[in-house]
C-alpha cells in the first residue's frame, strides 16, 4: 500500500515554554504555546507537473516557476533506494534556494487558498526552505477567530513512513492530557497502549503525573526537561514518574521509551440495557491495522444482536479516509449507503490534481471481503477537542445519508480539509488541498462540532466502563432523550482544560500526538 494523498493536522494544548524535538520529528515543545511537526510519504517528483514560469532555478529569486522544474533539486541529495517504491531516490545536486522554490512553486499550485498568501514574503528572509513553508499560508481566520489555516506542517520522509504503515512509534505507550495546561499543571494518562512500558508498569488511565526525574510537573518553571522525558528522543531512554493514583496513593516508576506499535481498537463490549443492547468499542486511530480490528468488532456486534452503538472517538485524531467510510459503512445500513458518497474532494480554482472521483461508501475490505453492516439509523459518537479529521468525516459522512449522530462529550477539532503529502528531498510538506463535503455537499465545520450533551472527560473510570462519565451519559441520552446533568452543572463540577484556543469546548485534551494521528489520509489500497 501506498498513500496517495493527506488530511488534516492540528496543534496540541500545551503549557508556555520552550520547544522540544522529538526523536527525528521535528515536533513542537510538548509544554510550548502550539505545536506542529513534520514528515512525508512516498518520495520524489511533484504529483502535479505544474505549467508555471520553468525560471533558472538558482538563487533566492522569487518569481513563481513550475514546481516540476525545481523538484527533487537538493542541498543534501538522498543516495540509495526507497522503501517506499523500491527504487532509487529521484534527487540530484540542488540547494537550499532552489528547494525553497519548489515550496512556493508547490504552495501556488495546489494550496486550497493560494491567493490568501501574501505577496510580501521573500524567500531570502527564510533560512530554510520549512521556515519558508510556514509562513506561506492564509493569514484569514473562522468565524469564532480561530487561525483558518492551523494545519499546514512538515515531516521526515522516512519517519512518516514507517508510522503510516504500521502504527509505530518510540515512547512509553502513554497518552498523556492536561486537565490544566499552566502553574498549577494537572498531568494526566489517558490512557496506554497494551503491553507497553507503561501497561507492564501497571499505569492505568486517570493516574496524575506529580514529578518527572524528581522535577515538579506541576509547578516546576523547568519546561526544557519536562519536555525532553514526556518526548524521548532516543529508544531505551529511562526517566522516572512520580504518580498519584487511585485513592490518592503515590508511587514513583521508571520507564524506558520503546517502539511502540499502537492498537486502534480496544475494549469491544456489548452492554445490556433495559432498552436493548448496545455496543462499544473505543477507536484511537485510523490506521491500516485498524481495518481488520473494526470488522472483528462489527462481526461481535452483528452476532450480539446490538440495537445502538456508542462509538468512542474522543482521542482519535483521523488517519484513513477509506477506514472512515468503512466505518461508517458497517455502521449504517445498505438502503442508506447504497451508490452515496461518503465525501468528495473541493480543490481550489485550478484543480490541479484533475477531476477527482468522489469517495463512496466502501463496502468491502482491502482485501476484498465484503464487509458486515449494523444497519443502525441512529448512533451516539463521544467527542473532543481531540476528535479531528477522519473521525469528523466519520460524523459528516453519516449525517450526508441521513443516520442520526449524536455527540457526548465535547466539541470537535473542525477540520473539514485535507492534503496530498508531498516528499522533495527527505522531507515531505502538507499544506491544505482540499476541502471534504458529505453527500448534501455540507463541509463547513471549521469550528467543530458542537456536541448534544456537553460532558468531561472522566478520568475516574476505565475507558468502556458503563459508568464513565461520557459512556454514562450517551447511554442515558438513548433512553431518555436528554442530557443526564445540564451543561451548566457539568461546567462548575468537572476539572475543566485551561484553553489555549477560545473556540475549544470543554474537556482535557492530549499531548504528545504527532501530527500523522491528527490527519485524514486518502491512500489507494
């Protein structure tokens, strides 16, 4: 499998302070204001050919040429063979200049809004050609005055890869979010993958990280080794955690960074309700070992006769788009998804990519298999600021095809766009291509989501527990027709995240995710 084309990145709540690598990631200070990261897929020559100026290529010249022109002209030329394609790398003798060209040659060809980028930025004022890619975007804002363009990032070639195809990553196999993101911090896991350092370490969700390295995270101004242990840059990097627990107990664990290899579906459960049965399963990735994992769950669900689903996505960022629309497919029913598009692509003026076929509703694995079907009118998604990109055209795409989506938890990400990542010289560029509709051509949602029931995240109680506070309440939405605590009461009684974005709604929100998780990638399979 290749991929073909990207989707959607945003950046994390975070507490002021210094920027921080990650490993090869060119990530933001896992404390810092507002994050960003990088890498790429596939390698070598534009998609698009471009019809520009072909120019000389040399210098910081600023006249727009077409990128084909300029591609794969590097200061450090790629040697031996891509993984990616099996064949050598495409790059030869360049420089610096001549990559920042290809930037803005790829930027006025195929960003969505590439007439919003201002005139004024000069190339020779960028040392490099990434310094030169983020400011080449729309200074425009959304309605509720939120940057319009929050996703446009970089990322290692290679890096992006490996983690696109098989879902691995160094760490500790935690998801770490902040309950408040500034002095005094609360630090919390949300939840960790199976058989990771942290699950053989015995760290469950809601645990309060209290020290790192005998370093205060909740009051300590010393942001620079914070960030380094919750981002370790190398694998088999040890650091200590000082933990609050359940009931209040402390205990302090070491834990190594290994390679971790994420599993997007976790507890699948049939719950019996005195209306029926309802199941639940948690999805935290769109990713390609998510597929089988979504139709074992589907098959339970069929075989248990369920009459509701509660699809929990608070913490799933997106990833493929195909996995969405089968998703939603085994969700919804075969007269609902029967011949309807479950998103179409909207490029900007020059549709530089050519005519795109819209997605439809996928009804059969990559493999081939048909896929099972729920054939529900009706399901409950729990949400949050974390819910971004593909998890979104999960919700868009459903309501196009007239499923009724409720909502528990908290507003959305709002990231109705997505991009082709595009690789030149070892480093691949995301910048917004296009703009995802449902099959009523609806794709306005750059604000998010709103939920029915606004909830808090519970960190008092296992993810797929009944009495979750999310889970709880989407199961007393579907037999009562209401919200269990009116949205008011829930704002004074939950631990509530300090903001860094005004238009967020409420709820904890994760750390540490790598742009890759926060994207809505369409891939040929």
């Amino acid at each position: 499998m290749r991929f073909r084309n990207a989707g959607r990145a945003r950046p994390h709540a975070r507490v002021p302070g210094p920027w921080a690598l990650a490993g090869a990631l060119a990530l933001a200070g896992l404390l810092a204001g507002c994050g960003g990261g990088g890498g790429g897929g596939g390698g070598g020559v534009p998609i698009v050919p471009g019809t520009g100026n072909p120019g000389t290529g040399t210098g910081d010249d600023d006249t727009i040429v077409a990128s084909s022109s300029v591609a794969g002209q590097c200061a450090a030329p790629r040697g031996g063979i891509n993984p990616a394609t099996g064949l050598g790398y495409p790059d030869r003798a360049g420089s610096l200049a001549i990559e920042k060209r290809w930037v803005r040659a790829w930027i006025d060809e195929t960003y969505l809004w590439y007439s919003e980028v201002p005139t004024t930025l000069k190339a020779a004022d960028y040392a490099t050609p990434v310094a030169y890619f983020n400011v080449l975007k729309t200074p425009a804002t959304t309605a509720s005055g939120r940057a319009k363009d929050r996703f446009h990032y970089v990322y290692d070639t290679e890096v992006y890869r490996q983690l696109s195809e098989a879902g691995v990553s160094a760490g500790y196999g935690i998801e770490f979010a902040f309950v408040r993101n500034s002095r005094p911090r609360d630090l919390r896991v949300a939840f960790t993958e199976p058989n990771s350092p942290a699950a053989n370490a015995g760290i469950a969700r809601g645990a309060k990280i209290l020290e790192i390295d005998g370093i205060s995270v909740v009051n300590s101004t010393n942001t620079t080794a914070i960030n380094s242990a919750l981002s370790p840059a190398t694998l088999g990097e040890s650091h200590s955690f000082k933990l609050e627990e359940a009931g209040g107990a402390t205990r302090t664990v070491t834990l190594a960074s290994a390679r971790i290899t994420r599993t997007p579906v976790q507890n699948v459960k049939t719950v019996d309700t005195p209306s029926g049965r309802v199941g639940y399963l948690l999805f935290n990735d769109h990713i390609t070992t998510s597929e089988a994992q979504l139709i074992s769950a589907m098959n339970k669900f069929q075989a248990d006769g369920v009459q509701d689903l509660v699809l929990d996505m608070r913490y799933n960022g997106g990833g493929q788009l195909n996995i969405a629309s089968r998703l939603a497919y085994m969700v919804a029913s075969p007269t609902a998804t029967a011949g309807k598009t479950f998103e179409r692509l909207a490029f900007n003026n020059k549709n530089p990519f050519g005519l795109q076929p819209p997605l439809f509703f996928l009804g059969s694995s990559r493999n081939g298999q048909a896929l099972p079907q729920l054939g529900l009118s009706q399901v409950t998604v729990l949400t949050s600021p974390d819910t971004c990109s593909a998890s979104e055209s999960v919700i868009n795409g459903l309501r196009g095809v007239d499923v009724k989506v409720n909502l528990v938890g908290g507003a959305t990400c709002g990231k109705p766009y997505g991009f082709y990542p595009q690789d030149n010289c070892g480093t691949t560029y995301f910048a917004i291509q296009f703009q995802g509709v449902n099959n009523k051509g609806f794709g306005d949602y750059g604000d998010g989501f709103a939920p029915n029931c606004t909830v808090a995240d519970d960190f008092s109680h296992a993810l797929g527990d009944p009495n979750e506070g999310r889970f709880s309440a989407a199961l007393a939405l579907r037999s009562t027709g209401s919200c269990p605590v009116p949205v008011a009461a829930a704002a004074r009684t939950a631990p509530e995240l300090e903001k860094t974005d005004a238009a967020q709604d409420a709820g904890p929100m994760l750390l540490l995710r790598s742009p890759l998780r926060e994207n809505r990638l369409i891939e040929t399979d």
